[in-house]
C-alpha cells in the first residue's frame, strides 16, 4: 500500500473497521515517511449469478425481500430479517467463493428460515424448491417433524444427564 502523499511503499494502520453491511473494511493508515494520514477501503466482492447468466452483488435487502412474503402474517420482525440475512451473507461468505449462483442463495435461506418460523420457511420452501402436490407438503412437514423429534429426544438425554 504505497502513501498517496510521498509514495512511500510502506504504511501502518491506525484504526479499522467494518462496513455496516460486512461487504468493506475501512482503514486509517499513516505514512511512517511523511505522517499523513490517508484511509483505504477493502471490499470483498460477492457475485451472485441469476438464472440468465447476469451477475449481480450479493445484497442483504434481496434476501429479505425473498423471504418477507413467506412470512406475512407470522411473528417476524425486521430485526428478524436482518439477522437472518447476515446470516446467510455470512454462511455464503465462509464457503469462500467470490460468484454464488441465485439457488444456492436460496438453500442457504432454507436453513436459518426454518430456524425462524417453520410456517414461513414451508411457504419459502414450496416456492423455491417448487412444490407442486401436497405430497411435497407433507414430505417437508415430515421432515421438520422428525427434526424437533430428534431436537426433543436430545433436550430428554441432556435432561437426564444434568
Ligand atoms: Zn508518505
């Protein structure tokens, strides 16, 4: 990182900090030449790539505007969403690519959405993995029920051993 005053090859960072929506990390840095100060911002792009071929940037609003209407009516709250959608902003960053297609967006909503409200997340699920009988309903309430059995039996062990 050379100083944008002297040039100088070399510069020591004095504060950092992370964007509000996690995608920049901004940092004072000072010129141990000529002691100006100057400040870098360091983005990690994430592309997302829709069905057509067109990348776009990852955005926390778009996810949240995927899910919003599978959870119309539910005990939902936007600070709900916004944890959710850093959520998956995060879980989508950990694995380390730098392009994300749009449906892998999508699976990565399904888990922490059944987390948040399993109404919402079967309304989510029906649309996204395109349900299309009310065996693929049922197929999906199975499976949650077989989750809380499995979570319930867990809580019973840890019951029994405290
Ligand atoms: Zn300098």
């Amino acid at each position: 990182m050379y100083c944008p005053f002297c040039r100088h090859p070399d510069s020591r960072v004095v504060d950092s900090r992370v964007a509000d929506d996690g995608s920049a990390i901004r940092r004072r840095r000072q010129c141990p030449q000529c002691e100006r100060r100057f400040t870098t911002v360091e983005t990690t792009s994430l592309t997302v790539i829709k069905r057509s071929g067109i990348g776009e940037p990852f955005s926390r609003g778009k996810v949240i505007n995927g899910v919003r209407k599978a959870c119309q009516g539910r005990p939902v709250t936007e600070d709900d969403l916004a944890l959710l959608a850093q959520e998956v902003e995060e879980s989508i960053r950990a694995a380390g690519s730098a392009e994300i297609e749009a449906h892998e967006v999508g699976l990565a909503i399904l888990g922490p959405l059944q987390k948040l409200d399993k109404i919402a997340y079967l309304r989510f699920a029906s649309v996204y993995q395109a349900f299309e009988s009310l065996d693929d309903f049922e197929h999906a309430i199975a499976l949650l029920r077989h989750e809380a059995e499995l979570k319930a039996a867990d809580s019973a062990v840890d019951g029994a051993r405290a």
